[in-house]
C-alpha cells in the first residue's frame, strides 16, 4: 500500500517519489505472495512491485504444457492456505497457477504490475531505502521506505550457455523458458541440452510428439524414482530425514534408485560421488526425478550424447568426436538470480544472487534487508523464509510506528535529509 501524499507531503515529494509505509516486496511469484499473505494477517501495510503484467508469470508465461509440480502438493502450498482437497497429489501447472490466483484473492495482494526495478539501495544518511523502478508506461519512479524484501527468486533470468556456433545454427534454437510443446517438433530432429528435471521431461515431450530428441548429459547427475512402492521418494526422505544422518539417507536413496532403476551407467548416465540430498544442499544442484524418461531411453526414442563442443549449420559436434545432425535445439540449461544486477552496495549477496549465508538463516540482513525465495529447496523453503520475515517485519513495523514523539521526531528528520 501506498500512503496517500498530504498535503505536508506533497511539498517533499515529486511525482516522481512515493514512501511506502511497510516493507516495499520486489517480486510477485510464490515467494512474495507467501510474505505478502503473512504480512496482510499482522495488518503490515506492504508495495509490491513485479516487472511482468501477471503474479507468477515464470509459471505463467514460460513454463511448458506438460508441466506438473515435481513433489506431493503438502510441500508446495504456502502459508496459511493448503491446497483443494479436490486437487491431484501432483497438480498440474494450470491447477497450480489457478491456486496462486485463488490465494493473491484471498489475501488481496494487489502488485503493482508493470514495474521493473532498475536499482535498490540503502541510504545510510537517512537509514531508508530507495528503490527506483520502471513503469510500463516509460515512468520512473522511486520508492521509499524503511524495508526492502527481494523476492525475485532463483529462477529470474535464463541461463544461455556460450556454446561456440550456435549463433549460426541457422535452425530454431529455443530456451525451455519458451518451450510450450513437442508438437511443433513432429517429425524432427532435436537436441535438448541440459539432464535435469525440464531437460528430461522436454525430452519425454518431444517423444510423445513424434520428434526424435538426443539428450546432453555432460555431468554426472543423480536420478531418482519420482516414487517408491507408491510412496513419494521425497516424502521418504523427509520422513528418513526425521530420524537418520543425512549420509545414511543418501546412500538408503541411491540404494533404492539403484533396485527400481538398475544400472543407468549402461545409459550414458553417471551418478555423482556426493549424495542426491548433500549436492543439493551443497551446490543447489536439484535431483531428477523420474516418471517416463529413462523407459524411453531405454527404448532408445531418447538419445543420450555426450557435452557439445560446437554447432555449425543443421549439425552439432559432440565431446567424443561424432557429428549429428539436427533440425532444433532446446536450451533446458536452467535459471539464475538476476540480484546483482539491480541490488547495489550490499554484500549480503554473492555475485551469483544467493545470500551468502546458509539456510535456514540467509532470510535476513543488515537495515531492513530481507530475501525470500533464495533456499534452493523449492515452494517449502520459500515458505518458511517468508513466515520467518513477515514475523519479524511484523514485529519491526509495530515498533517503528508506535505514537510517541520520539519516533515522530525521527521520521521527519529522515524525510528532511532525503529532500
């Protein structure tokens, strides 16, 4: 919410200048909308600022058809509001996005769309924040407040690899971010670059399809079941979690994948030394989780090559000498934190846009500096980092704005030293 200018305040404030009374959110995907819902219910006024027309818009505008949530929906739904009963144990991307709408509803997050923050910093004369961000309609504009929750996440900006002559291809080259379906791709021959979760499920896609896709696995990669006798090999982990060292749980998990997967050296695929739970948690490096992919390699509709070493036109040479021809290339090479590019003078952040301290901990810096979203373990992790920093905003903010003259004081004084 933005405060209404007085008209004290409109003698200190341009047009061009708003304060903002609570926190100013910069993000409108899960992340933000989880601390928005916790700040609305301690009555925490808050501005949230998100650069695309939408909530959600990664899952709105580049995410593929196919696409369901990866884990049970208990460990995807955010604060305060569980998902239909009605829903599916993996609901589908339609389901999810239709939830997110239901829950910005329910809590009237009302974002202001169309705002791309260009710089956020923190000004030590008068200990407020100034954010100055782009509207749609080519305004600039710059919010101020005591506050700044970077919400933007991990999955901000695609991740193109520099891979020497894929500028001159000279067929369709395609980041997964705008991949919506194989069935564009019948009848053609396409490399998917990248074994993750999206390179595996585009590739599975691309053979439902018609298309005759080859999969880049250039690093070892750990592959799970997506279930187990039933039963969610996450939620087996979190329930083994409950009672064992992480190591022993690794090697119960690579164990089980071992009996239900066999031997996926034979395909081209090698596991990593490190454990499927201790790399994500080390490296953010997310396991694959299989529902269909490795039957078709098997089968061979689903090729495994090695790394890429270049293109040229219609063809791609590979790390082991051979050449293949293709007709397109997906990109599914993943996302990355675009903080650094907008947050300046503030070293809570790495250089990559992660905080530098580790979960569950990285949720909260030096004056009045939040981050939500940043966990590397999905929709639960972002979830409890926004209940932790609406909590203490909360707090804060009640502090901050009791009526006494002392703080009356202040804050004129800070608004003096800005203007």
């Amino acid at each position: 919410m933005v405060l209404q200018h007085s008209d004290r305040m409109d003698s200190l404030f341009s047009p061009q200048t708003s304060w903002v009374s609570g926190p100013i959110i910069v993000g409108a995907g899960p992340s933000g909308l989880a601390v928005a819902a916790s700040l609305r219910e301690q009555g925490v006024p808050f501005t949230m600022l998100e650069r695309a027309d939408c909530i959600a818009s990664l899952w709105q505008n580049r995410t593929y058809d196919r696409l369901k949530l990866h884990l049970p929906k208990q460990f995807c739904e955010l604060p305060r509001m569980p998902f239909p009963e009605h829903y599916p144990e993996y609901p589908t991307r339609r389901q999810f996005i239709d939830y997110l709408e239901d829950y910005a509803a329910k809590f009237d997050i009302n974002p202001l769309f169309g705002h791309t923050v260009l710089s956020a910093r923190y000004d030590e004369t008068s200990g407020l924040w100034r954010v100055r961000a782009s509207s749609a309609a080519g305004a600039e504009i710059e919010y101020i407040g005591s506050w700044l929750v970077v919400a933007t996440g991990e999955n901000a900006e695609s991740v193109v690899p520099d891979i020497p002559g894929l500028d001159g291809f000279g067929g369709e080259v395609t980041h997964v971010a705008d991949y919506k379906s194989g069935e564009a791709y019948r009848g053609k021959k396409v490399i998917v670059v990248g074994c993750g979760n999206s390179g595996m499920e585009v590739s599975l896609d691309l053979c439902d399809h018609g298309a005759r896709p080859a999969m880049v696995v250039r690093d070892a990669v750990h592959v799970l079941p997506r279930e187990v006798l039933g039963k969610s090999t996450f939620e087996l982990a979190v329930l083994l979690m409950a009672w064992l060292p992480l190591w022993l749980v690794d090697k119960i998990l690579v164990l089980l994948a071992w009996l239900v997967l066999g031997n996926l050296a034979k395909l081209g695929i090698r596991r990593p030394t490190t454990g499927p739970l201790e790399l994500k948690n080390t490296t953010g490096r997310t396991p694959v989780l299989d529902y269909g992919a490795l039957a078709r390699i098997r089968s061979g509709e689903i090729t495994v090559v090695p790394g890429v070493t270049r293109f040229g036109k219609g063809f791609a040479e590979l790390a082991d000498g051979r050449v293949i021809s293709l007709d397109a290339v997906v990109l599914a090479t993943g996302y990355r934190s675009n903080v650094p590019q907008w947050l300046q003078g503030n070293d809570f952040f790495n250089k990559d846009g992660y905080p530098k301290t580790a979960f569950p901990n990285g949720w909260k810096g030096e004056s009045g500096l939040y981050a939500v979203g940043f966990t590397r373990r999905g929709l639960s992790g972002a979830s409890a980092d926004a209940v932790r920093a609406a909590k203490d905003l909360g707090r804060v903010w009640k502090e901050d704005t009791k009526p006494t003259k002392k703080s009356t004081a202040c804050h004129r004084k800070c608004i003096s030293v800005i203007f």
